[in-house]
C-alpha cells in the first residue's frame, strides 16, 4: 500500500510507569500491594469546566453513563492523597530527574518552569476526576531507519487506578497503582507506516529503559496510536500491549476507515480500544483542549541551569547494543535491549552474559506464554539463583523449573539436589568403562548424553563436559 498516496498521518503516546521510590504526589511506595485492601470507599464523578470555560465532550460522555465507582484502599500503598482527602504534596524530584534525562536523550527543549496541570478524566480511573501531569520537555527528535520522528512533548503524570472489575453501572479499582509516576513521550504524526509505528515504540522504550528506572511487568508500557488517512478523521487507538499486533491494528484502522468512506459516511473523531484479535472497538469522542486547567494545589517548579547540569545523560541504547554485541550472539543482543529486564541483565551480565540474557529473553517469555505469573520473580530471586549456579550449587538445566516454582510461591526457598564434582567424576568413568566403543571413536555427544540420563539435571553440563575431556585425553 501507497501509504502517502491514501494521506496516511500517525503518531504515537508511549507511557511507562517509572521505577521510583514513592508515588508521585505522596510518600507511598510506588508499587502494587501484597496485602488485602482492608476497606472500600464509593465515588461519583461529574465533568468540570476546563481553563477556558468549556466541559470536555469525552467527559461529558462518561458522565451520562451514570457509573457508580468502587476504591479498594491498602494500608501499605495508599493515603489520603489518593482517597482525594488530602492535597498533593510537591512533585516527586526523582521521577522529574529521570523525565529530564528521557528530555535529553531526545534533545528536547526543557521549559525554564514547569506547571502540574489538571487533565478531566472521569472514566473512574481516579477518585479526583482528573489527572495531574506536567509538560517538562518538547521539540524533541527521535531518529529512525526513516528519517527523524519530531517529539512534540515529553509530560510526567500520575498513573490511574487499577482495574479490578467491571459491571453495567460500576466498576471496582483498587488504589495501589494510582499516582505511580509515569512518563510520557508523544510525536508529531511523522510517522510513514503501520511497520514505522512499531519501529518508533520499540525505540522510545528502549530510550526510556536506558535511565535504568523503567518498572517491569505487563500493563507498565502503554501505547496509544493516532491514525487518519485522507477523507478520514483522526481516531486514538488505546490499548497496545503486544506491539507485534501495532501494524496490524493500524492497517485494520485504515480499512474501517477506507469502507466507511467508500460508503459515501464521513468517520467521525473518536477514541477506540486494540482487541485481542487486531480489530478496535469504539470507547467515546475524542478528547479536546478543554479537559486541561491548572492545578492551584502545587506551585511551579523553577528548572536552573544548575539543576539541570546535574542531571546526567544514560548510555545510550545504541552504545549498550554494540557492547552486547560483543559478549552475546547477534539476535539475542537485540533480544535484551528490548527487554523490560534490561536493567537486571546489565547487573547479572558478569555471571555469564549469555545465561543471563537467555534466562530473560527465552525463559521469561516462555514462563509467562504458559500462564506463569512472572511479575512475581524480583530482583532478589534471580541475584540468589544466579549467585547459586556461579558457585556450582544450581545447574542450567534446573533453572526454568525454579523460576515456575517460584512463580507460583514467591516465598519458596530457593534449593536444589546437585550431584558433587567427586560423584559425578564417578559417574563419568563408569561411562567410560562401560562404553569403549564410544571412547574409541570419540563420540563425546553420545557419552555426555549417557551422564545427563544418570545425573537427571543434578549436574551442570559445563562441568560435565569439561571433566570428560579431561578423562578421554
């Protein structure tokens, strides 16, 4: 497809939830609670005028779906702030220096004061019935194998409510996510195809991830992706949390768009949801200017040139890639600078880099394809299990099955049979005693598959390996 033929425009909002210490706005720890919300409280949100007078149509449409909102609070992860009960305190100064250094990756412009503004959101997603952000950069660029993507702004914000259920007339959201920092990057619509889109996420991600700050876990990058095409209308499209699904949800946007005008209807601007299956269903109109006005609880941060001299520039991901591409096969150098587990690999990398990174691109992904609950491994976990096998104590082979069990049971003790250097040197000359043939013609394959049968993944093959040749010589 001519996609500048048809006036394909697109770009791109990328959200990430930070790393930090505390929440936003408050000194709660910003991360999901272990505990059980200990009690619920109830809301209902109405629209508010926005700084120029004016309600939001998007808002105005929540509200006359009447809905009923339900707040699971926890004693652990929630105040008064996120009750609504209480004003924000100042803005989180880590989650602003780690916003700042994104702002100079992408060479964007950082604006000398930064105002928290007010964005109407009542959706249910927070008890206030709007969003606190700031705007900390802009005319940024972000280059591609296509040319430079401009990056129109460069906001820190608070993250909304999680989901817990949803009903006719009510839905229930547990308060521990809410006000967890997030950054977020949007482009002009530079974007040339559906194949350039998932491009340009790819990258801003791995950008963000080179702070070392970005959280881990499904839901903590968001993508929501502008399409129109000539004759069209500009439609949002919410929801990508696979981004090998992105092109095919843009090509499906496309051809919505293309049947409608083919049938002589003009589509309409409007704000849709990715499903599942690569097709998108219609959540409400498109949000206006209307929605923003300022936040009096919090007064404008004042950005010195000293302040920001001190903010440091990460190794870019590009310098990160080319070091791994010394120490990793290509392909899974590429496989670990995407990874949310970017951070950790960098950590565990002198252990065994291609281990390590295998345990994060192939082990993970294969854990979480079968079901396993991934967000439960820490960095804890794998220090112990890495630490371990460098001392002998866990073989490879044993390692997937540590991390389901503790997948399933976070609390489990970290503990395995492994076969000492004395009895498996034992094992190894009964091989070779029994098997003369094999000796003889060196088949070392065939051998090391008799002693991995005895030692049934007790030993590690490393090891294994390296003591019969030591034997055969």
């Amino acid at each position: 497809m001519n996609y500048k033929q048809i006036g394909f425009k697109c770009g791109i909002e990328v959200h990430n939830r930070l790393a930090t210490k505390h929440k936003l706005f408050c000194k709660c720890p910003a991360r999901f609670s272990t505990q059980k919300p200990y009690k619920t409280i109830m809301r209902k949100l109405r629209p508010v005028a926005g700084e120029l007078g004016e309600k939001d149509i998007a808002a105005i449409h929540e509200f006359l779906k009447n809905k009923t909102y339900y707040y699971q609070v926890f004693k652990d992860t929630t105040c008064l702030i996120e009750l609504d009960e209480e004003p924000p305190q100042p803005l989180n100064k880590e989650a602003l220096e780690i916003g700042l250094q994104v702002c100079k990756l992408l060479k964007a412009e950082i604006p000398e004061e930064i105002h928290v503004m007010r964005k109407t959101v009542i959706d249910g997603s927070n008890t206030t019935g709007f969003q606190r952000t700031a705007l900390i950069g802009t005319n940024g660029i972000l280059e591609t194998s296509l040319g430079p993507v401009r990056i129109s702004n460069i906001s820190i914000e608070e993250e909304s409510a999680g989901i817990v259920e949803k009903k006719e007339n009510q839905t229930i959201f547990r308060l521990d996510r809410l006000g967890i920092p997030l950054i977020e990057i949007g482009t002009e619509p530079d974007i040339q195809s559906p194949e350039h889109a998932k491009e340009v996420a790819e990258k801003l991600g791995m950008i963000i991830r080179s702070t070392g700050k970005s959280q881990r876990g499904i839901g903590v990058t968001r993508q929501d992706v502008n399409v129109s095409i000539k004759g069209g209308a500009r439609v949002e499209i919410k929801g990508f949390q696979d981004l090998d699904m992105m092109p095919e949800i843009i090509k499906n946007e496309i051809k919505r768009q293309q049947e409608l005008i083919s049938r002589g209807e003009k589509p309409e601007e409007q704000t849709r949801v990715a499903k599942p299956d690569g097709t998108t269903e219609y959540t409400r109109p498109l949000p206006g200017g209307a929605r923003m006005y300022p936040e009096t609880d919090i007064p404008p941060i004042i950005i010195t040139k000293q302040f920001l001299s001190k903010i440091k520039i990460p190794e870019t991901w590009e310098s990160k890639l080319n070091k791994f591409k010394k120490i990793l096969p290509g392909d899974m150098a590429e496989q670990i600078i995407k990874s949310e587990y970017l951070d950790l690999f960098e950590k565990f990398k002198k252990i065994d880099p291609v281990l390590v990174a295998n345990t994060f691109t192939s082990i993970i992904k294969d854990l979480r394809r079968k079901g396993f609950n991934v967000n439960n491994l820490t960095e804890k976990h794998f220090k112990e299990i890495f630490e371990q096998y460098k001392k002998g104590k866990i073989p490879k082979s044993k390692i997937p099955e540590i991390l389901e069990t503790l997948c399933r049971n976070p609390n489990a003790e970290i503990k395995v049979e492994v076969i000492s250097d004395e009895q498996l040197r034992k094992i190894i000359k009964d091989v070779i005693k029994k098997n003369p043939d094999l000796v003889e013609n060196k088949k070392i394959g065939a051998l090391m598959g008799d002693i991995m049968k005895i030692t049934k993944g007790k030993a590690d093959g490393k090891l294994a390996m390296k003591i019969l040749k030591e034997f055969l010589k």
